[in-house]
C-alpha cells in the first residue's frame, strides 16, 4: 500500500504538547504475558533482581540451526514508552523468528517508572543516560547480566518519541557492516508513516534514517545503546515509533520492524 495511503489513515492525535500523554499500560500484565509466552514456547526465563520487589525480566531461545546469530532485543527503558513492552508481547507470542537466529529479549527495563507512568524510574533517573557511570540499581542490574553475555551480532532498542511526525531509526555501524536501516524502513512504510524531515533530534537524517558520526567516548552521558556498541556489539538500531499516533499503529510499527530487521539479518552470508 503506497505510504501515502497510510498517512491518510494514520494521523498524528495532537495529545501531546511538551510531553506524552497517550495511552498507559499495565506492566506487570505486560510482564506476566511475555513470561507465560518464552514458557509456552521452550524459552529460558530468568528474575534478574534489582531492587526490593523490582526484577528485569529476561527471555532468551537459542537457535535451532547448526550456525546461528544473537539478537539482542530490548524495550521499556523509559515508562511512558508503552508501544515497546507491547510489540516484545507481541512477538513472544507469535514466536515466528527465524531458525538461525539465537534472542536475549528484555520487555522492561524499567518497570518502577511504568508504574509511575513517567519517563523515569522511581527516583527521577532517566535510565537512558546511566551506562557510562550507573547509579540506578536497574542499569547496574543491567549491565551486570550484559557482561554475563555472549557479543550480539545485532540489538535493536525500542523506543518512542513522542515529538516525532513518524517512525525513524538510528544506526550504529561502525565497521561499515551491510545496513538492515533501508530494510527496515522500507517495512514499516507499510503500517506507520515515516518522519522523512531533514533534521530529526538535531542531527541530519535521510528518509527516516539517522546515522550519527559519533565516539562515545566524547559523550558524558551514555544511553543503552553506546555501551551495547562498546562492549557487545557492533551493529545496533534505535526504533523509535511515533508517539502522537494510534498505540496499535506504534505497536505494528515496532513488530515489523523487528521482524524485517531480524529476517535481513537472518539472510545475508556469514563473514
């Protein structure tokens, strides 16, 4: 369906104005559901603790085929973030992934601020600015269960922002490695407008496409994607679905683009 179609379809609902302010969820259900679908379908499930009555929830399947890739998945970092948490329900239920592909799958990094229904956590830390010098017990959680992991041959973080006009992604691909953005992108053309502006978060992008030119040794601060690029990977996407549109048009945008990144990963030739 040409996208322009889609667009007419779906259409940003102007609710929010120096904020989110849209649909909530209940992670804890989230949760329950994703754990009752890594059980149904063979995955290993682990409580990583991180606090009085406050785990991290980790799923992981290892692949079925001689060869295999690990994808890391992530979501949920920041708690008025909902379309993440439901997309990982989603695709935990449905359980179509390639058999050459190995998952780590985390549904909610922070489960505290979904409660709260904040971009926080329970103390007013933004989780996506501890992994260079963590504080917060769900980062040091965090980054403890990473370094018990095998390198990922890609991660893909799901966000939502809600300033956005559409759905867009960061790449991080230092070494030059056959990009899955354009795949990706091309996909989600399907369910989610794209945010084809100029300029997205202050840096150049390209239909829907931001590839920073960064070290992330200069940053002070760094989000979950510069330390999975330092220590576990060298491949990793950032999708961030619109969060001024239908929760079910950013819950389909982040499952196709998942699905369409891992399925590209899963047919290109082995280095």
């Amino acid at each position: 369906m040409p996208e322009d179609r889609i667009a007419s379809r779906a259409q940003g609902l102007g609710k929010n104005i120096g904020g989110y302010y849209g649909e909530k969820i209940e992670i804890n259900a989230v949760l329950s559901d994703c754990i009752a679908a890594g059980t149904k379908h063979g995955w290993s499930i682990e409580q990583v603790p991180c606090g009085p009555n406050l785990n991290l929830v980790t799923l992981s399947r290892r692949a079925s085929a001689k060869f295999s890739r690990h994808v890391y998945i992530s979501t949920g970092i920041h708690g008025d973030e909902p379309a993440g948490p439901l997309a990982v329900r989603q695709l935990l239920k449905e359980n179509l992934w390639p058999k050459d592909i190995s998952l780590s799958v985390l549904p909610c990094l922070n489960p505290a601020g979904f409660a709260l229904h904040r971009r926080e956590n329970a103390d007013g830390v933004d989780l996506n600015r501890q992994y260079l010098e963590p504080v917060a017990s769900e980062t040091k959680a965090h980054i403890a269960w990473l370094e018990r992991q095998p390198t990922f041959d890609l991660c893909l973080c799901l966000h939502e922002d809600w300033e956005s006009e559409g759905f867009y992604v960061y790449e991080l691909n230092p070494d030059n490695r056959p990009s899955l953005a354009e795949r990706i992108v091309e996909a989600v053309a399907e369910v989610c407008p794209i945010d084809r502006s100029e300029i997205i978060e202050g840096r150049p992008a390209q239909n829907g496409i931001i590839r920073p030119n960064l070290d992330p040794r200069t940053r002070p601060q760094w989000p979950e994607s510069f330390f999975l690029l330092t220590h576990k990977t060298r491949l990793s996407y950032t999708l961030e679905a619109p969060s001024d549109f239908l929760l079910a048009t950013r819950v389909a945008a982040l499952v196709v683009a998942v699905k369409a990144a891992v399925q590209k990963l899963s047919t290109e030739k082995p280095n």
